[in-house]
C-alpha cells in the first residue's frame, strides 16, 4: 500500500469551485490501475486562504508513480510524496478548468 498527501491553499470564495474539481477528479482516479481510495479533508480557514489536505491511496508505489509504463495513456495526476504543493486558487485559473 501506498498514500500520496497533498495539502492545498485556497482562495477565500473559491472552495465551492475547488471541491467540485475534485470530486470530478476522483471519478478519473477510479479508472487507474491500483487505485484504492481518495480523500479530502476541509481544514481551518486563514484570512488568505481556506486549507485542504488530500490522500490517495494505491495498492503499490509502481500503481501511483508518473509515467508508469503500464498506464501510459494516464493523466498526470500524482506528484512525489516528497512535494507538498501549495495551491492557490483564483478566478482565472478556476475559469479555465471549469471550462
């Protein structure tokens, strides 16, 4: 087994647009190889962002790696564990995904 956690920053305002990102992502997840399970957690708002943490769990370390030669067609959706990626959220960036 092995869990992939994320932690992202919010803009305030934009949680509502960041969730329904994710919970479309988790229906792609679902479709890879080794995947078990994805969680998101809300966490404690700032007066500059609202906090998220994210897990995702995959049967091995070989079935979360990018550019995995089984599943090469896969999206790039998983970073190493040893990143811990800082996202903040604005209206451009929330306008083109939700296009």
């Amino acid at each position: 087994m092995y869990i992939a956690m994320n932690r992202f920053r919010v803009v305030p305002g934009f949680e509502e647009a960041f969730e329904a990102i994710w919970r479309g992502r988790q229906g792609r997840l679902a479709e890879l190889p080794g995947y078990v399970e994805f969680h998101m957690l809300k966490g404690p708002k700032a007066e500059d962002h609202t906090l998220y943490a994210s897990h995702t769990v995959w049967e091995t370390f070989e079935d979360f790696r990018p550019g995995r030669s089984r599943n090469s067609s896969a999206p790039p959706m998983r970073m190493p564990a040893t990143t811990v990626p800082r996202l903040n959220i604005s209206p451009d960036p929330i306008s083109k995904v939700s296009k």
